[in-house]
C-alpha cells in the first residue's frame, strides 16, 4: 500500500535554478533509470513543456516510454547482441553513445553516435590515447553528432581539471558538441562547453533549497496494544516498553533496507522502526496512543528526504531514489 506522489511544481522550481546555473548553455535533463525512479514519461513531458530538447536515457527501456517526443535522446548503455538495434539506430530522435571499439563494431552503419572519452572514470569510453584513431573510424563509418567524457570526483578540482585538460586536447578543433558537467560540476564549474548533463539537481538534492519531487507515503493498516517485555520481529531484536505498535505494509520487497535506525514520519512526529523491516511490512512504536488506523505515513518526501535516509542507509540519494517504488 504505497502513494506516490510525483511534485511538477517543484521540478518547475528546481528547473529554474539549474538554469540560473547554467547562465544560458544548453541542458540535457539525465532520465536514466525510469527518470531516477521517479517516472521518465511524466518527467520528461514536463520538462520539455519547460524547454529541454535533449535528454539522457540509460536503456531501450526508457526510450521505449519516450520514443514518441520530438525530442533528442543519448542512449548511454544498451545491448550490442540485442537485435532490434538496426532498427532504433534509424530512429530520428536517438542517439547512440559510441562507447569503445565493442561498440564499433556493432552498431549499423550511419548511426547518429556521440563518442565517450574516458578521462578518469574507468567505466565506458574510449582511453584518451585511442581516441584520434577511433574517431577517425568512426567518421567512416557514423554520424558523430558529439563527443563527451563523465566527472567521476566533480567535488575534486584538481583531478577534474586534469579531465578537462585530457578533453580539451582531443577534441578543441573536432566539429563537434562537446559535453562534460554533470550536476556537481556545473555547480562547481560552471557552464562549461555547449550542454550540462543534469540530473540529480532536477530531483531535488545536491543544492540547498531545491525541493524534493518524490514523496512516498502509507497508512497504518493495524495498531495493537503491547506489553512491557514483548519482542517484535524476526530475532526478537526490538523488545517493547507499555504502549502501541503501528503496522505499516511496506518492506523491503518495496525497496526499503533492512537497516537499524530508519524512521518515518507520522502526524508530525519521527518514529523509528521497531525491529528488523521485513520483506512486505514494518513495525513502529509508541508510549503513547500517537497514532491510529489508517494515519498516513511519510516514507520519503519534505520531512524525511533521499540524503537523510542515505546517511542512514549508508549510500547516496541516488540509490534511496532509484530502489524506493
């Protein structure tokens, strides 16, 4: 029993902010993932409204669910044995990331590519010393549209610099779009080449003031009296005082962790889970009659937001926004 409540109004607001950033360069909103678990068709159509022509997808999954826009969109990963390749590759909206010489060799000739120089990163890419000959190949085979390299430590000047060095020897006399930034760099460093790649930023965390887009909620389905001394949960690990349980159908089937300490927010107030969160369902408790049947609960939104429950979790918002349905 989740309600999930996706805020366009605040994705308009952290929107104009990430402009204010960019001081005017071009963005590509990042809707990897299903838009970072926040829905890619409902994300994308606002933002287009807003003016965003160029998007960042991770799969033929997410294309799928915007192939209709008439917009641009960079397909970072996909399967080079999958065989409808051939024909997303003549799809006027798609783009493919030439990501390494397995890609080359893959992709049908005349496909729209950006290649992707690995600077740092160590993940996809083309390794600096490889590129000239790989774009010269690639010429003869593709549609370069652009070429790009990824900050893995954008909080790290230094190491970045060195990145943008590598980038601007290769590429500075290439007819070609060239990108770098992602959000923690285009706060760090400003607008930089022709586009930021944006993501987080959009969803509501990395600067202070932005506001959360997605909020999940539940209701209390059982409250029960308990007594001192009664354990709750596998092992037994919460044991009760005098006072009331809350049960809450959500667990890690849902993409909770099985975490100590995680808390959620009922009628104004944080409670912590009572015992281990089990795979459909989680415990919460009370001295007091705080709480009853059917009160609503706040799993992640204003009052409890993505980087309060990574500290928690131990991770990153990223992966709070991606894992929570």
């Amino acid at each position: 029993m989740i309600e999930r409540e996706i805020d366009l109004k605040g994705l308009e607001y952290n929107l104009g902010k990430v402009f204010e950033l960019s001081k005017g360069q071009d963005i590509m909103a990042v809707v990897k993932a299903n838009a970072y678990g926040h829905g890619i068709r409902e994300i994308s159509m606002k933002l287009y409204g807003m003016g965003i022509r160029e998007f960042l997808i991770s799969s033929t999954k997410d294309y799928s669910a915007v192939s209709d826009f008439p917009a641009k969109f960079l397909l970072l990963y996909y399967d080079p044995f999958d065989e409808s390749i051939k024909e997303l590759s003549e799809r006027k909206n798609l783009i493919f990331n030439l990501y390494g010489w397995e890609a080359l060799e893959v992709l049908p000739k005349g496909t729209k590519v950006h290649i992707e120089i690995d600077t740092g990163m160590n993940r996809t890419g083309v390794k600096p010393e490889e590129f000239l000959d790989f774009y010269k190949k690639a010429r003869e085979r593709f549609r370069v549209e652009g070429v790009f390299t990824h900050f893995p430590k954008a909080y790290d000047p230094e190491f970045s610099r060195k990145q943008i060095e590598i980038f601007e020897d290769l590429t500075r006399d290439l007819p070609l779009r060239r990108h770098v930034n992602n959000s923690l760099g285009l706060i760090n460093f400003g607008p930089i080449y022709d586009l930021s790649r944006v993501g987080i930023l959009l969803y509501g965390y990395g600067l202070e003031g932005l506001k959360p887009v997605k909020k999940l909620y539940s209701k209390i389905i059982q409250v029960k009296r308990v007594k001192k001394g009664e354990r709750v949960s596998y092992d037994g690990k919460f044991v009760c005082d005098d006072g009331f349980l809350g049960v809450v159908p959500v667990g890690y089937a849902h993409g909770l962790r099985r975490v100590e300490n995680f808390e959620v927010f009922i009628n104004g107030k944080f409670y912590k889970v009572a015992g281990w969160i089990t795979m459909d369902a989680f415990m919460v408790f009370s001295k007091e009659e705080s709480f009853k049947f059917g009160d609503r609960v706040e799993i992640l939104g204003e009052n409890n937001p993505a980087d309060k429950i990574a500290k928690i979790w131990g991770t990153i918002p990223y992966e709070v926004l991606t894992s929570l349905i």
